[in-house]
C-alpha cells in the first residue's frame, strides 16, 4: 500500500513537471498564395537577429523561431508586416501577394499582439500626414490626440491573446507617444506647417509633459519615445541656462546634464555629442572638468579624455603638428616649416566642399590686401588622389593664389588628424615660430580675421 501510494506520488510530480516545462520557442507558419520569392525575411526590429524562411513552390512556410521574444519585420516579397513573437506562440499568417492587405489573415495562439500591430500601424498614419495633423489648432490637435491614445487603448483591452508583457509595455508607450505629440507640436512643427512663425504655446497646453518623470531609468533603456522626451526636458533646460548666463548652448546642456539625478541617464546624456561639443565650446577645457566629474562610465571616460589631450596638443601657444614634403601645384614640394619666419593662414579644403568654395573669393580679397607682409597664405587641398586633377585644374581655372598644396593622404593625412578635422573649410593660424595663434581661425569672409590680424599687427 506504501509503495503504491508513494508511485502516485511520484508519477503526479513527474506530471507537474511536464505541465510547467515551458516551450522555448515560437512557431511561424502560413500560405502567401501568388508570392515570387522561394524565401521570406524574419528581422528583430532591434536588428539583434535575421532569418531566412523557405517558402515551397505552393505559398506554404512553416519553422521554429528560437530567438527572444519580441517585435519582428516580416518581409514576404514585396510586402512587410510587423509581428510579435513569444515562446509558446503559434502565429499562422495567409494572404495574397496581389492583394495582400485586403486578403492578410492572422491566426493562432499568441497572434493578438500581431493583430494589435497591424491595427496600430493603420491607426497612427494620422501622424505620418505632418500638415494635416500639425497644422491643426491646439484644442483640435490635443483631442485628436487623445482620441488615437484611446482609440489604441481600447485595442489592447479588447484583443484577444495580447502578451501581457507586450501589454503593460504599450500601454506605458501610447501615453508617451502623446506626450511627445504635444512637445514635437511646440518644438516648431506647428510653427512650420500651419504658418505661424510667432506662434507660442497657450498656458497649460504642456502641462501634461511638464508632469513626466523623468528619471526612470528602466523606460529610458526601453523605451525611444521616453528617451526624446526627457532629452527634450534636459535641452529645453539647456536653452533656459544659456540665454539666462549668455554662455554657448554646448557648455549650458554640459552643465544641465552634468546635475541630472539618475546616473545611468546622466552618463549617456552627458557623453552624447561630447566629442564634437568639445571641439566647439570656447573653454574646453571647463568643459572637460564638468564631464569627467559627473561621468561613472569609465569607457566614455577614455574616448572623451582622448580628444581632450588632442586639444590640448593643438591649444594656443603650442607647436603645430607638422606636414613635410606635401605636394606643389607650382612644382616640387612644402613642408610646413619652410614657412617659419612670417604668420601662416592655412585654409584647409577640397574641391567638392561647396562652404569652401563659398570663401575663395573672400581669401583672394585677403590676399591681395596683405601681399607682401608679414603673413603666408597656404590653401591645404585634401581631395583624395582620383580629384587629383580636379584639384590641379581648379587652382588655374579660379586663378587661386597663395601657397597651393595637397596632403598625402586626404583627409586621413596625419596633419589632418592631429588637428582633429571633423569638417571643412578649416582655418587655421600660427605666428613666425610655427606656434599656434588659434587652430580654429575666422573664415575670410568674417570681420574678425581682420581684427585678429590687427591685433597681431601683421
């Protein structure tokens, strides 16, 4: 009797066991009548993972998607779909590629979530018409609004086989989708397609956005529409500190990140744009304090140190980086300090750069006015070797004076580079040492390279 009774025992926690085993995967299947491919595509819509699917001669595809749950593209000839997956899911899809989405069926356990997708994708084309949707006034906008947060709320709720997972998630997301849809209004999308240059939010119109939290950090890993809006916050926060201090907006967003609450959102905040902000604030060197103070990630830590000690290396009153034997248009070869003796105004650029182009005419006005003293004139071509002749040509047929030369390696040439070149025209001056004046010189066509040279005395 024992032994009996401790069987049945046994043989009902083998079958517990078997009912909680959870399934692993998902499976895909269906019938796409009149498709001319032998594959279809199956895309994470983070990109995380990418699968081809067979497809017979007669429309049918059936296989087992391992991968983790969540939001796919589903490419199927010339037509696509977003679906969800989760493990345990069957999802069954048919349709006709000529008539595909009048004819699309979705069936199975767990396809509600794509049921929902599909319905939302049609829902939100309100939004994809800017001038329709943002030209409205702002009592028709917010309930417009409102009525597709409700329309897509209901959705979820009466759905059958949403994820729940899925669920929670969205719901948080259509309401900062609308709240987003307000900010984006404000930001000049209002502005813009209802043509209203002076148009200025009414009292209480944001507050809703004003309420957000936003320090969750979890919806800031997960959530892209949560992220804009609290970039949006910050920034906003930015503009507020540069106008009240008269400082540039690159050093007022360093100094509103620098103080944000939440670490994790802080670090990525703070190191987004750092490295091309740096190279454009006036003090980068306060900049760099505030960053390397409020920054944990040691990662972005090291990136951001290294630009910081190039712009040290290129700061006034350094040598400048070197160049030698670079190319003449008049013959032979230059290196740069050949030059020593007198200032040099070196205009770095390309044939192709239309900004560039834009000065030439304001570098030979320059040029003129200062042949003969106490200054260079050296134009440092970067083209790559297949507008080698371009280049050569351009120089006679805009009669550029001036030293002419062209780097070695465009614009990966070392020179380049230890100058941190991130975009061109680019002028740069040194005095008669070859010591630098400034590595980021008025253009010609500004009144303060006039002043500057006045102040040097040249």
């Amino acid at each position: 009797m024992k032994k009996t009774i401790l069987n049945f025992v046994l043989l009902l926690s083998l079958m517990a066991c078997t009912t909680e085993k959870t399934v692993e995967y998902s499976l895909l299947s269906g019938k796409i009548n009149n498709i001319d491919t032998k594959e279809i595509i199956l895309t994470k819509v983070n990109q995380s993972s990418k699968k081809k699917i067979a497809i017979d001669q007669n429309g049918f595809f059936l296989d087992t998607i391992k991968t983790s749950a969540g939001s796919y593209l589903l490419t199927l000839g010339k037509n696509k779909i977003n679906i969800y997956l989760n493990k345990g899911s069957e999802v069954n899809i048919t349709a006709d590629s000529k008539d595909f989405n009048n004819s699309l069926n979705i069936s199975g356990k767990g396809s509600g979530t794509t049921k929902y997708l599909l319905l939302k994708k049609e829902a939100i084309k309100i939004r994809t018409d800017k001038k329709s949707f943002y030209s409205l006034e702002e009592i028709d906008f917010k309930n417009t609004a409102k009525n597709l947060n409700s329309q897509l709320n209901k959705a979820l709720d009466t759905i059958e086989g949403i994820d729940a997972t899925f669920k929670a998630l969205e719901k948080k997301e259509i309401n900062y989708s609308y709240l987003l849809d307000l900010s984006e209004y404000t930001k000049g999308l209002h502005s813009y397609w209802a043509k209203k240059n002076n148009y200025t939010p009414s009292n209480g119109f944001l507050d809703e956005v004003k309420t957000l939290d936003v320090t969750n950090e979890k919806d800031f890993k997960t959530s892209n529409t949560y992220k804009q809006l609290v970039v949006a916050h910050y920034l906003n926060k930015a503009k507020d500190l540069s106008k009240k201090d008269s400082i540039s907006l690159s050093l007022a967003r360093m100094k509103v990140n620098a103080i944000i609450p939440n670490q994790t959102i802080k670090n990525e905040l703070i190191f987004s744009g750092t490295e091309y902000g740096m190279l454009n604030v006036g003090d980068f060197e306060e900049y760099y304090q505030i960053f390397i103070n409020a920054s944990t990630n040691e990662y972005n830590n090291a990136k951001v140190t290294k630009v910081y000690n190039k712009l040290l290396d290129i700061s006034k009153g350094k040598p400048s980086p070197k160049f030698i034997d670079y190319e003449k248009h008049s013959g032979g070869t230059l290196s740069l300090d050949d030059l020593k003796g007198k200032y040099v105004y070196i205009d770095i650029w390309a044939t192709w750069c239309i900004p560039c182009l834009n000065e030439l005419p304001y570098l030979k006005k320059i040029e003129k006015a200062y042949h003969g003293k106490h200054i260079y004139f050296l134009s440092l071509s970067i083209d790559a070797p297949k507008d080698y002749d371009k280049w050569k040509q351009m120089v006679i047929d805009e009669k550029l004076g001036s030293v002419q030369v062209i780097a070695d390696k465009g614009g990966k040439s070392k020179f380049i580079d230890d100058y941190f070149v991130v975009s061109i025209p680019r002028f740069i001056l040194l005095d008669p040492e070859g010591k630098i004046v400034s590595n980021k010189a008025p253009r010609p066509s500004s009144p303060e390279l006039i002043d500057l040279f006045n102040e040097l005395n040249i």
